[in-house]
C-alpha cells in the first residue's frame, strides 16, 4: 500500500531512452508490453517472435570423439572443430617419422 501511495500515481514519463529500447524490443522481438501496472504489482511482457527470428535451429553431431567433432547446422553448414593440441601431436608424428627414416 506504502509502495502504490509513493509510484503507484501519478503520469510518469519515460526517457527518450527507454522509449527507444520499447520499440527496439516490439519491433525486434515482437513484445507486447503491458501499459499500466496489475494491481498486485506485476507487468506481463509476451515475446510473438522467436529470439534470432529463425524459428527452429538445431545442430547435429555427425562425429565426435576425443580431438575431433564435426556438426551438420540447420541450413547445411559443416563444422569440423579439432582440439590444438591434435595438430601438435600430428606434427611431432611426421617429425618423428621424418627422423626415423634419415
């Protein structure tokens, strides 16, 4: 009751700031937001349009062991990611290979 007394009335006006972020996010992430406080003090937002705007996304895992993974995404696109340390290890096989003939 103290709180509704003290901000509860009243116009409060927004700073052209936070009236930029508002649209930002309506316009971004669809948001309807709420236009006055519930009288429990509750302000319900609701997203209408899915946060990066693509609906669906997912990656499948196509190989993984300890050094290496290779992803398939949603549009196609091949990822192959090999720890560091793999390509050191390789280089110090052909090095030793290489001195193993000499």
């Amino acid at each position: 009751e103290e709180w509704n007394s003290i901000f509860g009335k009243g116009k409060w006006r927004k700073a052209l700031s936070e009236r930029a972020r508002g649209m930002a996010a309506k316009v971004l992430l669809g948001v309807d937001a709420p236009s006055k406080m519930e009288d429990n003090g509750q302000m319900g937002y609701s997203l209408n349009r899915p946060v990066g705007g693509h609906g669906k996304a997912y990656i499948d895992v196509l190989y993984l062991d300890d050094d290496l993974l290779i992803m398939k995404g949603h549009h196609g696109t091949i990822y192959a990611m090999a720890r560091s340390c793999v390509s050191q290890r390789y280089r110090n096989l052909q090095a030793s290979a290489s001195a193993s003939r000499a």
